[in-house]
C-alpha cells in the first residue's frame, strides 16, 4: 500500500505494510485535507525517519493511492 504526494517540486511516497497504518494516515489526510484553518497536518514515521506535511502543503499537491493492485485516481483540491 502506498499513498503518493506529488507537489510542483517533489514526489513522496508513503509506504505502508499494515492496514491499520495506512488507514490511520488516510484519515489525517482527510482531516487535513477538509481543515479550513489550516492547521492540521500530517505526520508520517517509517523506520528512523519522519516526515511532516501540513495542511496548505497537501491541498497544493496531488494525491495518489495505491492498494494493491488498485490505484486510486488522483485526489486533486
């Protein structure tokens, strides 16, 4: 499972093992996605390494999901 997030200058791609962890971000994406005052966020750990991507960040960026085989078409706001 992974989620990518594309911006105007660099791809991230989320990757997920559990089910759990991947829905567990989904939903602070939503959340931050939905957020009208721009303060929420997203915080991603994998291994040693952490990544933070706030609210303004992710609404100006495109959104991929991929589970499985599927992939999800692009959430664009």
């Amino acid at each position: 499972m992974v989620i990518k997030i594309i911006s105007s200058f660099k791809e991230f791609s989320l990757t997920f093992e559990s089910e759990e962890d991947f829905i567990k971000i989904h939903e602070q994406i939503l959340e931050a996605l939905t957020d009208d005052s721009n303060t929420k966020g997203v915080f991603y750990e994998q291994d040693s390494s952490s990544k933070f991507f706030p609210a303004l960040f992710l609404k100006n960026s495109i959104i991929e999901i991929e589970k499985g085989d599927d992939k999800v078409t692009p959430v664009i706001i």
